[in-house]
C-alpha cells in the first residue's frame, strides 16, 4: 500500500525554536541577535538612495527588548517597505503562544497534513518551507509526499482517511498536480472543515456571498489572506479606496477581490483581456499585482502614494547569481517604490504571510474542532 512509504516520510515534529537554519531561510532564528541580519535582507530590498538614511536607525537598538516589543524595530526599517518576512515572525510568535495555550488548557496540539504529489522543485521548496513554519509554532504537520504517478483514487483515499483523523486539523494539497489528475475534483473532497486553502467550493462561496445573517467561510485562502492582513497591520484605510487586482485567480485575485469588497474599497479586477490596463491601475489606491509576469507594472502606472502588494514570484535569469536566477515580482520593484506609499518586496513579502496564514488557519482549524 502506498500509504505505508507515506507514512514513512511523516515529518518528525523537532523542538520549539530550533532554528532551520538553511541558507534558504537565513531569518528562521527570531532571537534579538538576528534582528539585524533581518534588516540586511530589508535593506538589500531598498534602492541605494535609501539604505544611507536607514542605517541611522537600523543600530542594534533593541538587544534589550523582548521580541514582543520588537515590532517597530523588525518592520518599520524603511517605512514603505512592508516586510513580510518580519510581519510573518510576528505572527507566528502570537500563534506559538496561543498554541502553548491550547496545549496546557486542552491537551490539543493542531495538526496539519500536506500532500505533495510528483518532484516539481518549487512545490518541494515552499513544502518545506511550510513544515519548518509549524515546527517554529508548534504545529504537527504530516507530511505526504506521493510519487508523480500516483492515481486519482488513491490521493482521494488518503484525504478520506485524513478527513476522519482526529490529530489533523488541516489538509493542504500542493497545487499545482500532476496533469492526470483532476485538481477540483480532489479539492473537493477535502472536508470543508479542514480546508485550510479555502478553495473548497463551501468555503469559496461563502466568502463571495454579501449580506448579512450569512455564514462565514470556515477558511480564506491563505495568500489573499496574508495581503489583506498587511493592510491591516499597516492600518491602511480601505473603505471607499479604488483597489485594483491584476489577476482573477480562484486562489489569489478573485478572494482577494471579494475580501477587498468586503472592506468597502471600490474594486476593479482586471485580466488579459482588460482594455487600457495602465488607465485601472493609474486609479489605484491599492494594487494587488497577481499575474505572473516578471516585472509587468512599471512604476509610471502607479499613482502617487499608492499601496503596492505585489503577490508574484518569477525566477529570472542572473549570472550573478550562484542559482543562476532571481526572484522578481510582478511589479517592478525600483520604479514602483518610488511611486508608492507602501510596497511589498519579493521575496520577503506576500510569500512569508501566505504561509503565517496557513498556520493560523490550522490554529483556527483546531480551535474549532474544541467546540
Ligand atoms: N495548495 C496550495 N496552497 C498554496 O498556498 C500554494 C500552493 N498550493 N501552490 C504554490 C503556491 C505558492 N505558494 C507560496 C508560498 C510561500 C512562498 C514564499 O514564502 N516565498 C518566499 C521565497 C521562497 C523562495 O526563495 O523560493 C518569499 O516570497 O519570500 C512562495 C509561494 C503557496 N502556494
């Protein structure tokens, strides 16, 4: 059976706050010591004219402080910049505490389940970044890595299983899957109530439903989820803002659309068939960029003081590099910071809060299966 080699890749839960340290994730330590290589990697985001004034401000101030407190110092570095990758550790320490609670008070510990299904090399990579996320939390995760030939059936089989397993509180299958699969028909299957994406098709209409007495959706999806959550840790005002999504995605610009709505922004989502494309996003107080091309809006698009929250990740090729490549977002990045009031770097923005979103939909998941 294949769930026995499944079972054997079961991800060992290691102890609170030991650091993965790996080259790839060089801020996973969150002691005061490392606030400064944080900052190197803010500060490797800003262009030049920038970093001389920053570094006033970036001494190690805090040595002292308890990272609680450390908040003004992790993001505010250069003040437009939204780091994600800071925003996320906070979040993070808030849900490793209330995961100490649940612990003590219910002897529950949540428990999330990740499906990874052939050897795509991106899908691995954000696989385990997302494990080392809940081993810093304190979040089980059991991890599934099923070979690229696996059928339809037997994926469905293990979410079956998974649905009914009272250790796990949430189900993420990796997206995307390999071609012979049918992705809708697998998403369905996942218990709406431990579909910590929210691409359940109960979780999805729920969250596009307006009015009052409706139910909430049990889970949104989580990179959405992370952009609406840095506008509001920024305390941008949204109702009666123009916000434009680039993008009309079931997994980012459609929830991101319907979130922004729901907050009262004046939504326009435009696509590939939007006609004038600079004229929307010159209107834009808020632009959520999630199309997928490297570098796509330039900085003469963008309206003086507007708030950028760029959702791509594109590899671009760079000889500098030892990969070869770069991360590069769907905006471009040095002439948009200069337009804009707020902007999200790449990497370092939008992808950490996707995966802090994760977590707190998992801590969610298992506060409600409490009640
Ligand atoms: N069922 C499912 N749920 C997902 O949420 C999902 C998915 N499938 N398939 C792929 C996309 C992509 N995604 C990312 C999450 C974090 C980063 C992230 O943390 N990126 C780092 C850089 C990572 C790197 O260096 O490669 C950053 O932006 O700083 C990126 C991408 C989740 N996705």
């Amino acid at each position: 059976m294949m769930f026995v080699g499944a079972h054997s890749a079961r991800w060992r839960p290691r102890a609170l706050g030991v650091p993965g340290a790996s080259p790839a994730s060089p801020a996973s330590a969150r002691c005061d010591q490392q606030r400064n290589v944080r900052n190197a990697g803010v500060r490797a985001m800003m262009p030049t004219s920038q970093k001389r004034s920053m570094r006033l401000n970036s001494l190690p101030v805090g040595v002292l402080w308890a990272s609680a407190s450390a908040s003004a110092v992790e993001t505010d570095v250069d003040p437009k910049i939204i780091d994600g990758k800071a925003m996320a550790r906070q979040v993070e320490d808030e849900l490793a505490a209330e995961v100490t609670h649940m612990k003590e008070t219910n002897g529950l510990v949540p428990g999330l389940a990740v499906i990874i299904v052939g050897e795509r090399k991106d899908s691995q990579t954000y696989v385990r970044a997302k494990r080392k996320a809940c081993e810093r939390v304190g979040i089980a995760s059991f991890g599934y890595d099923l070979p690229e030939a696996t059928t339809q059936h037997d994926l469905e089989v293990l979410i079956e299983q998974l649905n009914v397993r009272a250790d796990v509180h949430g189900i993420l299958v990796q997206l995307p899957l390999p071609s012979h699969i049918d992705s809708e028909v697998v998403l369905d299957k996942i218990s709406y109530e431990k579909d910590v994406d929210g691409f359940h098709p109960l979780n999805m209409g729920r969250l596009c439903m307006a009015g009052g007495g409706r139910e909430e959706p049990r889970f949104v999806p989580c990179t959405p989820k992370g952009c609406i959550e840095m506008l509001k840790r920024k305390n941008v005002a949204v109702a009666g803002k123009n916000a434009v999504v680039l993008g009309r995605s079931n997994i980012v610009g459609l929830p991101a659309a319907m979130l922004l709505n729901q907050m009262d922004a004046t939504v326009t989502i435009c696509h590939s068939k939007t006609q004038d494309l600079a004229a929307k996003v010159r209107d834009a107080d808020i632009l959520v960029a999630a199309v997928g091309r490297a570098q796509f809006v330039p900085g003469d698009w963008i309206k003086p003081g507007a708030v950028v929250i760029d959702v791509g990740i594109n590899a671009v090729e760079d000889a500098s590099k030892k990969s070869g490549y770069r991360l590069v977002g769907d905006v471009d990045y040095a002439s948009c910071y200069e337009k804009a009031s707020l902007i999200t770097p790449v990497p370092g923005g939008v992808g950490p809060m996707t995966i802090a979103m994760l977590l707190r939909n998992t801590v969610d998941g298992a506060a409600r299966s409490l009640e």
